[in-house]
C-alpha cells in the first residue's frame, strides 16, 4: 500500500538528511521503524505525511507512493484526504478546544450527521478515559490523555494508514504498554495499517510484524521483527542486551569503539 | 442623573457599532494572526460603492446592499488569494505591512475616483427619538445595537456550533496540526476574509448613516476599531463586545464630563488612554487566550 522508494530528502536545498531510505507498508501491516537520535525516523515521516516544506525540506530523489499513486508532491491536506494520519511527535493536541472537538476536527472531512455519533462511540470504545474528559480543554489533559486524544483524532479520520511518531514518549512504562494494546486492538479490529516509530525498540517489535532499523539517514537493516529481536547487532544497540536474556553490562563495552558499521 | 443615565445609554449604542468593527478584525486575527490594518479602507470602500451605486446606478438600496455584500466577499476572496497567501510562512510583520499598504491603495483609489467628496447614504434606519424626561433615545441608534447584537449571536454561533466554525477554531490554534487532519488551511482563511469584508460593508453602512460616506470613515474604523481588540483580547468576540462597550462608555464619559473641563477632543483620546491601563495589567487583553503551558 505504502512504498517508499529510494528517497532522499534535503533541508534548505543543501542539508542532507536521508539517502536512500526505502520501505513498504502492506494493507493491514504492522510495521516499527527503528533507530537512534537523528537517524532520520521523523524525518521519513514527515516526508510521506507530505509535511517537509513546514522546515523548508523536499524529497529531491525517489518517490512515495500510496496505492500507486505518487503522493510526495502532495500537500499535506490532500495526503490526509487520502487516508494517511500521521500523529505527530509531542502530541499535537489543539489546546484550547475541548477532548471532543478535537476528535470532531478528525472527522472534518468525511463524515456528516449520524456517523459522526457513531464514529465517536468507537473512539471513546476504545479510550473510555476520553469520555470522561470530553468537555475538558485539550491543553490541560495529562500527557497519556493528550496521545490518547492524538490516536483518537486519527482514528476519526478513518484512515488506512496510520502514522505514530513515538507514541510512548514521556509516558509511564504501564501507559506505553496501554497505547500499544489499543493501537494493537485497533489495528485488529479496524484494519488500520500502521507505521510506528519508537525508541523502546522492544517493544515496539514485540507488537509489530516487520521492523526497519535506520541510521544517518538510511535504512541499514530490515526484517521481519521476529527475527529482528533477536538479530546479535539489534540486540546490541537497540535493546541493550548482548547475550540472551543477560543484561548488558557497560563496564565490559567500550561502547564507543565498538559501534557498528552497517555498510 | 439624568446626565448619568443618556450618557450610559449613548455609550452602549456607540459602543455597539465599535464592537462590530472589531468583530472584523477579530475573525481574521483569529485564524491567521494578522492584523488588518486595511479594515478601516475597506468599509469606507465599501460605503462609498454604495452610495455610488444608489446614486449614479439609481438602484434600490436594498439592491445596492445585495450588490455590494457580493462584491466584498470577492474582494475578500481575492485579497487573500494575491495578497495574503503569497506571504504565507514568511514573518507575520510582512504580511500586516502588506494589509497596511493596501489600506494605503484602497484609499488613493477612492480619492482618485471620488475627489474626497462627502455624500450621504439615504436614511435607511428609522429616524425618531424617545424621549423620557430629559433621557433622548434616537431610534438610529437603537436599531444599530440591535443589528449588532443579532449579528454577533450569529457569528458566535457559526463560530462555536458549526463545522466551518470548528475548523476556523482549529486552524486558529495550529495550521500544520489541522492540515494533517485533511481541513484546508487556505480555504478556512478566504473564509475568515470573506466574513470580515462583509463585516466591513455591515459596519461601513452603519457608520455612513451616523456621520456620512467620507474618506475619514476609515481613520474612524482603525482609530475605534484597534482600541477595543486590544481591550478586549485579539482573538475573542465576546471581548470584542465588551471592548466596544466599555471605549463607548468611556468617551461618552470623557465627553460629558471631562471635554468641558479641557475645552473638548478628549472623547478621541479616552480609548487610547483606556488601552494603555489595560495592557498594562492584562497583556492579552481582558478576554485573549493565555499560551496554556502545562508544567
């Protein structure tokens, strides 16, 4: 469904920030991207929900297509139309409307009268914290509340893909573990397709079916999750450990020298 | 007492007019945080099209009116589209100059055609005073407050309970937030202009018929119009209202008061001094959003 093809995308016509990333989303896939600080995960979303010229950035080589159709030349707007929802990192919530106008907002351009209703009950099924809260402003909600919120306007977009950049970010260890059984079940239950970014690399492949692991701006390493966990390098750098089930010790790694080249 | 009294009453009704040139500023501030310097051109612009129309067309008023509101919402869609839009992401400050300058050009084109003339529309409000005791209350002015009223219930309607309205109020708290909802950024601010150039015809129209169509009517506009955002909160109707009714009372107070003392003008000054006290307690004005920063 989603295919993104060799990609490289520059920042103020001369930073170069990906090259070469590649990857697919398949109908009702579950899929992580991986990677450390500035690898380019955001990056790479940004370039498929078609929000790059907000920091002045352009795909200048490769393409992303959404059901065959290119879509990188497409504003923001339209890519949404399509039925991409990205959440963006640090919960974007509009802060001073309410919990429920902010799901109304994700419902603006498909729905009208009763499935609105309906389309409601689904989210608050899901997040029944949300119900609660309906008449609170946005901005004053908790952070686990706020990403709750975040889901649930996607959500309302009906969308086919969906696009979380880091969604446990600042949550409790028990509240990440809540978002990523929602996301799962409605995932299930919807056919959502999602791509998740997230630096808890553990768990975000214990919940996904294919994993891609960037760094400096490229994908250097991708599998089928599964398999990803338990890859010797992933193991590594990503979730800390070096034999199975043993903690990593830092006094034993001179972490530093031994950093892995992928290519 | 009876001086109180007229001159309370008097404040209100002035004051009702104040608030509708606020309204305008307000919608589009509100969406785009610019503010329309031009406002004040547009409804002298628009009042004198008017009495343009019913004088030299020889239309119906009614008809000049229907002409008119039509041809502000294309001015409306047009300004944004070749003025606004290409601005857009550049620095705020550039696109305020820009509705600054063309302020500047709407009004040279009205002296340019009208030679500054002043005309004045047909009275088109119903004329008469009440009069109890020594209190006058004109009907003019009555009727103004009323319209104002009725016009403003309407705005907060569409501006709370209609799905336009919410996605004007999304676009007002994050345009990249509300763009990846699929809501069209651009289409919301023509929509913000448009209302704000009909805003401008309705208040144009109302300040004519109390002091005549005149190239003046748009210091007016900005003069009474900038106090009472500012009073009331940049992004707040409601606090345009009550903006409007407070400068109203004031200068009607300064001039009944304090003119006499200092030999008049100081009713032109009031606002002004009003607004400085005021931002200087409440920076975002009586009713503007305070950023919600949660720590």
């Amino acid at each position: 469904m989603l295919n993104v093809n060799n990609i490289e995308v520059m920042f103020h016509g001369s930073i170069l920030v990906l090259s070469g990333v590649s990857l697919q989303v398949a109908d009702k896939q579950m899929v992580a991207l991986l990677g450390a600080n500035g690898a380019g995960k955001t990056t790479t979303l940004k370039a498929i929900a078609g929000m790059l010229h907000v920091e002045d950035g352009k795909v200048t080589h490769g393409s992303i297509e959404f059901d065959g159709r290119r879509i990188e030349k497409l504003t923001v707007e339209e890519i949404a139309r399509l039925g991409i929802a990205l959440a963006m990192e640090g919960r974007p919530i509009l802060e001073h409307l309410n919990a429920e106008e902010n799901l109304l907002v994700g419902s603006y351009i498909k729905r009208e009268g009763a499935n609105i209703k309906k389309d409601l009950d689904m989210v608050y099924g899901y997040f029944p914290r949300l119900k609660d809260l309906r008449k609170n402003t946005g901005g004053y909600l908790s952070g686990g509340e706020q990403q709750m919120l975040v889901v649930g306007r996607c959500l309302m977009m009906h969308p086919k893909l969906m696009l979380l950049d880091e969604p446990s970010l600042g949550l409790s260890p028990l509240l990440m573990r809540e978002v990523f059984d929602i996301v799962d079940r409605i995932h299930r239950e919807e056919g959502t397709a999602f791509l998740i970014v997230e630096q808890n690399a553990m768990l975000a492949l214990a919940f996904t079916e294919y994993g891609y692991v960037m760094e400096n701006g490229k994908v250097v390493l991708d599998g089928v999750s599964e398999k990803l966990r338990a890859n010797e390098d992933v193991r590594e750098f990503y979730l800390g450990l070096s034999e199975v089930g043993n903690k990593k010790s830092y006094r034993e790694v001179k972490h530093y020298k031994r950093r892995k080249r992928w290519l | 007492m009876d001086k109180i009294i007229s001159l309370i009453i008097l404040g209100v009704m002035v004051g009702g007019i104040y608030s509708l040139i606020a309204l305008g500023f307000v919608f589009i501030y509100k969406s785009s945080k610019i503010l329309n310097l031009a406002h004040g051109q547009f409804l002298m612009f628009f009042a004198y099209v008017t009495y343009t129309l019913i004088s030299q067309a020889h239309l119906p008023f009614v008809a000049a009116v229907i002409i008119v509101l039509v041809l502000s919402a294309l001015v409306g869609v047009f300004v944004e589209r070749f003025t606004i839009r290409p601005l857009m992401g550049q620095s705020i400050l550039a696109t305020i100059i820009m509705t600054f300058a063309l302020g500047f050009i709407v009004e040279g084109i009205v002296i340019l055609i009208s030679k500054g003339y002043y005309a004045s529309l047909p009275a088109f409000l119903p004329t008469g005073m009440w009069k109890l005791g020594a209190i006058n209350i004109s009907h003019q002015y009555l009727a103004i407050l009323v319209l104002t009223l009725l016009l403003f219930a309407a705005c907060m309607w569409f501006y709370q309970g209609s799905r336009a309205g919410l996605a004007m109020r999304a676009v007002a708290e994050d345009h990249i937030t509300t763009a990846s909802t699929g809501i069209s950024v651009a289409q919301t601010f023509r929509l913000s202009w448009v209302i704000a150039c009909l805003l401008a015809v309705i208040s144009g129209l109302l300040l004519s018929s109390l002091y005549d169509v005149h190239i003046d009517l748009a210091g007016y506009g900005i003069a009474k119009g900038l106090p009472v955002i500012l009073l009331g909160g940049l992004e707040s109707m409601g606090g345009a209202l009550v903006g409007g009714l407070i400068v109203g009372l004031a200068e009607m107070f300064g001039a009944g008061y304090i003119d006499p003392l200092v030999g008049g003008g100081f009713r032109e000054v009031v606002p002004f001094i009003l607004m400085v006290l005021i931002l200087m307690v409440k920076p975002y004005g009586i009713f503007g959003l305070v950023k919600i920063e949660r720590v």
